[in-house]
C-alpha cells in the first residue's frame, strides 16, 4: 500500500472566506445579512427577557405586526434605523453604530 504523499500549505497561499466572497464582489452582502441577523437575534432575546410576544412588541412601537416580523427576518434588510431604535428602546436596550 502506498502511502499518500502530503504537500505542505503555507498559509500565504490560503486565502479566507472573507478574500473569497470580496473576490467574487459579495462580501458587503454577507456583512448585511450577518449584522442584520445579529440584530435579530438580539431583540428576540431580549423580547424572551421582557416576555413580550411579536403582537406586543407591535403594539407598543405603534406598528403591525408584519414590520415586526420583517425586523426580525434575518433576510430582509429593509429596516430603518428609527425602527431599530424604537424596538431596541422597548425591549430596554439601545442601538449603537459605529464606522470602524
């Protein structure tokens, strides 16, 4: 039986799926879609905290329940920041940005 010969990779010639997807010119996509989703997570987690379901949540920032459910879609990025603020207001957090 022969043995398999192993080739040594340097790490300078690997690249990271961030080199990956900024080659294939996706890269900002996936950064919206990843910080949209963290988002999400967030506010659900802190509507679990606050026990407060979808409905409630609507009714105290004055909106449907469909808005409520498009800020909490992962996929859908069509969310203003005002929106963002005034659920992260009601679930007693905040929002904060910044350019790094």
């Amino acid at each position: 039986m022969k043995k398999k010969k192993t080739v040594a990779r340097s790490p300078a010639r690997l690249s990271t799926l961030d080199d990956l997807l900024k080659k294939d010119g996706k890269l900002d996509e996936f950064q919206a879609v990843a910080i949209k989703e963290v988002l999400a997570w967030q506010i659900t987690e802190a509507m679990k905290a606050k026990k407060l379901s979808r409905s409630a949540l609507a009714v105290k920032m004055k909106t449907s329940r469909s808005q409520v459910g498009r800020l909490l879609d992962p996929r859908d990025g069509n969310v203003t920041l005002t929106t963002l603020q005034r659920a992260a207001r009601i679930v007693g957090r905040s929002l904060r940005l910044e350019l790094v």
